[in-house]
C-alpha cells in the first residue's frame, strides 16, 4: 500500500516523525511528546498501520522501516 496518505497531513507527519525516531513508544508518551490529543493520535495511528509503517505489539507501538527506497525518501522529504 502507498504511504502518501500518511504523509498528506502535517500533523500525522509530526507523529510519524516521532514514532519513528522512538523506534517503539506508547499511545502515551506519543500524546505527552507531541502534544496530539489522545483520539487524534489513535487515528493518526491507524493510518500509519494501515501504511505498513507501524505495528502494535505488548510493549506499545513499533515503527516499521518501509523496505522500499522510494517510500524511505518520500518520509525523508516529509520530515525535511
């Protein structure tokens, strides 16, 4: 699946650039660090697991490192 829909709004880039800086975080500390209220951030959230750019397991939320160049750039660019 494309990763544009994930990088077509600048607070779910914000996210993204958190989660994928943290590598594995919570729901909380993604909300404390961001400042994104709670439902915002669970959806944001699903949009990126709908990507293939994160997942969830017991500790929290994991970020998933696109195995694809292009994809890779598109987040760089996003992040820039």
């Amino acid at each position: 699946m494309s990763i544009l829909p994930a990088l077509a709004n600048a607070t779910r880039v914000r996210l993204l650039g958190f989660v994928r800086a943290e590598k594995r975080t919570d729901r909380e500390k993604i909300v404390k660090a961001t400042k994104i209220s709670d439902i915002n951030v669970r959806r944001h959230l699903a949009c990126l697991a709908s990507c293939g750019l994160t997942s969830q397991d017991d500790d929290g939320i994991v970020w998933c490192e696109p195995s694809d160049p292009l994809s890779r750039m598109f987040i760089d660019l996003s992040l820039s």
